[in-house]
C-alpha cells in the first residue's frame, strides 16, 4: 500500500562554486517560458478542438501524455526541447477535461436559456453528451451563475499553470532526487538549467521524521508563488503494510455532528461505545475562527451594498475586494477543519486496531448537496494509508432507518433524534445506529447474528401477511402465498435463502 506526503519549499542552497541566485533566476526564466507557451497554446483552436472531441467521446484512455502528445504540435523551445515540450503537455492536458465540460455547460444553456435549475441542466448535458466527461452539480451552479447574472456566454480558457513537473523528463535533464546521506530530512534534486548545466540543489525537509524523515523522494514539481519565488512541490513516497485485521469501524459523516463511529469486532460480536467528534484543541479553535470569518465577510457584502444605493461605488468594490479575501480564508480554515476530522477519526481506528467503513456518498453531489463530504473521506482515506488500515465505502441507503440490532425498519424522531425499531422496539441515537449499520455492512455475511436473521424473517411474513389481507386472493393450504404450489419445507427454504441473500447485499461492500 502507497501513501504520500507532500511539502512546499522554497529555500534551497546548491553546491559549492554554484550561485544559489543565479540558479533561481534559471528556473524562474524556465517557468516563465512554460507560462508564455502555455497561454499560447490554450488560445490555440488546436486546444478548442481536442475539448470539442473530449466531448464527443475522444478521451485518453491510456496515458495522459502520451494521449496529448499525438494531437498537440511542439512547441518550439531554446532549452530542453523534448522535455519542456513533455511537461507543456502535461499542464495543457491536466485541464483539457475541465474547459470540455465548461464548453459543454454553457452550449446546453444556450439551447436551453430560460433553464435554471441545476438538475435540469445536468439532466440536458448528460442526454447531449452521454460519452463526455460529468460535471458535478457544484460547478453546474456555478455556469448558472456565469450564465445568467455575470452574462457569459461562452466558456472562459483556463488558467496558466506554468509548472515545471520534474517527474515525466527523462533522467539526462533531471537525473535524480534523493536524500543525503549524513542527514534524511536533506532532499537532493538533480536538474540542468540553462546557464550552469547539471546542479545539485538541496532542500531542507520538515522536522518531522514520522512523516518525512523516511520514504522515496521523488522528482519536485518547480513553480512561481504569488511573490516571484520559485517553489518546489516536494511528494514522499512511502510504502506500508496493510494490517491484517477484522475489526471494522463504522464512520458516519453528518452536518449536525460532524462524526459518529462505533467499532465492531465480527468475531467477538462486541460493540464499542460510541466515538464522537473532540472540540477541544485546535478543532475548536478552527471552528470559532471560521466562523468569525465567515460572520465578517456577510458584514462586509451587506456594507458594500449599502455604499451602493448611496452611489459609492468605489468603497462598494473595496468592501467587496476584503469579503472575498476574508472568505478565502474561511474557506482554507474550512479544509485545515476537514483534516483535523478525518485526523480524529483515523486516530480512534488506530487505537481500535480497525479498518475504516464509510457511506458511498457519491449520490450527493447529484442532489446538489454543498456539503463537503467528499474532502473528508479523501482526507479520511489518504491519512488512514500511513497506518496501513483499509477504507471501505458501503451503500448509504437507509443506514439510519435501519435497526442495527434486529435489521428492522426505524422511525426517527427528529426532535429528539432517537430511533425506534418496529419490529423489536430497540431505541437508539440514530447517528450512533446509524455508524453501527454502517459497520455491520462492511463485515461479512457470516457475522450477523441468528437473533438478526430471524427478525428479518418475520419481518418479510409479516409483509406478506398483510398484504394478503389488504389483497384477498385465493391461496393454496400447503404454501400461504399465492401461486405457490410446493411444499411447507420448500417454502421455508426459499424464504430462508431470500432472507440470506437480504443479508448478502446489506453485508457487502461496495
């Protein structure tokens, strides 16, 4: 099992005799002629072209790259022609899918102008474009937005990444990177630049040895910030073994609690006590920032548009300008909220010695849901990588209409949040039920118990009952259900294998 570390860096020193500078400058020229090429070719109709057949279907199936390099012309460069014309790729292509599916929204909206609900432009661009690649209902509602409050009528070219991705040249012109030999935390790239050929530079990693102090350096990503430094996007690969476990914790995502988790031993049938989400520490602190943020850009928007019924349209734009910089700082609070969510709940797997079960939520996105459980589970699922414990995504229906004790069907109370059970009148929080179903699911078929299987049981005869009563037919002495024509042993086999293969589909992951 791989996992990954990545961490930006923009100090480096190089070897004697070697201006450390001078070689900044070399690789900021580089970048800069990355960008100048770049913007060229995403202006080009070549590049509109290839967005027009991703649509219709043509998308790489193989490597990017090599996908790319077919159909894009090289571009003439002084230094490096073969390798700067791979890593001109490589960005070009990263957004080709992006500015299809732009292209794609806004010809839809077009053909369909008075259209403005998302599920409906969504609906329209999947039946036109069937083989093209799917927006989610986010960026739906944002062409919406473009569409019909800003007036855009057509999609806008992408932003120039102007990168410089080490990782697809060949070895001549970035041999290697590595760590030095006297000290781990001392990363090594090997890379030629125009003015002084092949130089070794090297950076200084963080003083983390867990996370950085061992694994496989790979070839940086070499970029411009925003203040004209050049930065190195540095990824450790590290290699670990999945723990052999059948533990299983059961992890449900919610907004009113951002997580519930009971852990589930299939062996021992043993139910932990519930987990819940820890405040205290930075969690708490993140939040209240967040939401301060948040309170102070809504102060913001609603002082702009005061300036603008009195005609101050300059301090209108100045108050707007500090909102969208103060929401972008709510937003990166928001992500560094994710992290610290999804850090929690590996931290209680790793203690339990459990793999990880959460809901296939993927349905979401195409009800419009703005809730960012997507970020959490990629965060739960790459941190739960360095602890060698596996992520298993199980089907979310009826996870919390689904008695955990007996499999019967649940009536929430939404006040008080408590669930009932029909069938065997078990109450229970329905979050708490909710993880320990969710739990259950990821276990084999084997763990249920034969309390669980024979409340099913009478659940479905119940069913059957009543809607024979409800449908008064003419039914056969040996078999009760109408059009039965075996035995009473038949009828208990065939009811018992319905009910196993019930169990089969509620226990298998997805």
């Amino acid at each position: 099992m791989r996992c990954y570390d990545a961490v930006t860096r923009h100090r480096f020193t190089t070897e004697d005799g070697v201006n450390a500078d001078l070689v900044s400058a070399d690789l900021a020229q580089m970048v800069s002629w990355m960008a100048e090429a770049e913007r060229e070719v995403l202006a080009s109709a070549e590049f509109h072209d290839l967005a027009l057949q991703a649509l219709k279907g043509d998308r790489p199936t193989g490597s990017l790259n090599s996908w790319g390099r077919k159909r894009l012309s090289r571009y003439d460069f002084s230094f490096q022609k073969y390798n700067m014309n791979e890593m001109l790729t490589t960005n070009v292509m990263s957004t080709l899918e992006l500015y299809s599916m732009s292209v794609g929204l806004f010809q839809v909206m077009s053909t369909h102008p008075k259209e403005s609900k998302p599920e409906k432009i969504l609906s329209y661009y999947r039946s036109t474009y069937p083989k093209a690649p799917q927006p989610t209902s986010g960026m739906v509602r944002a062409h919406l937005i473009r569409f019909h409050k800003k007036g855009e009528k057509k999609a806008s070219l992408p932003g120039v990444s102007a990168k410089l991705n080490l990782a697809v040249c060949d070895t001549f012109f970035a041999p290697k990177a590595f760590r030095g030999e006297n000290d781990p935390l001392n990363a090594v790239v090997q890379l030629r630049t125009p003015h002084h050929g092949l130089t070794s530079i090297y950076l200084r990693l963080p003083e983390n040895k867990s996370r950085f102090g061992n694994g496989r350096v790979c070839r940086p990503t070499i970029r411009l910030n925003n203040k004209g430094q050049v930065v190195f996007d540095i990824t450790i690969e590290h290699e670990t073994q999945q723990r052999d476990t059948n533990r299983v914790i059961g992890v449900d995502l919610g907004k009113v609690e951002p997580f519930v988790a009971t852990v589930i031993d299939p062996e021992t049938k043993h139910r932990s006590a519930p987990y819940h989400v820890r405040y205290k520490g930075r969690l708490g602190t993140l939040v209240e920032k967040e939401q301060r943020r948040r309170d102070l850009a809504s102060h913001l928007y609603e002082r702009a548009d005061l300036c603008d019924r009195y005609n101050r349209t300059d301090h209108a734009d100045n108050l707007r300008t500090e909102a969208r910089r103060v929401s972008a700082k709510a937003t990166r609070i928001k992500h560094e909220i994710s992290q610290c969510i999804a850090s929690q709940v590996v931290e209680i797997a790793d203690q339990n010695d459990s793999h990880i079960s959460l809901e296939n939520l993927s349905w979401l996105d195409a009800k419009g849901g703005r809730w960012p459980h997507a970020e959490i589970q990629n965060r739960i699922e790459s941190t739960a990588k360095r602890y060698g414990l596996k992520v298993v995504k199980v089907s979310a229906k009826d996870t919390s209409r689904t008695c955990s004790h007996c499999g019967g069907q649940v009536s929430n109370n939404s006040k008080t949040r408590i669930g009932s059970c029909a069938t065997c009148g078990f109450s229970l929080n329905r979050d708490v039920s909710a993880s320990r179903e969710i739990a259950l699911r990821a276990t084999s078929p084997s763990s249920r118990s034969r309390e669980r299987m024979r409340s099913l049981l009478r659940q479905r005869q119940e069913k059957r009952s009543s809607a024979a009563t409800r449908q008064p037919k003419p039914v056969t002495a040996l078999g009760g259900i109408q059009g039965h024509t075996g035995t009473s042993e038949s009828l208990s086999e065939a009811t018992l294998m319905m009910v196993r293969e019930n169990l089969d589909s509620r226990g298998s992951s997805t």
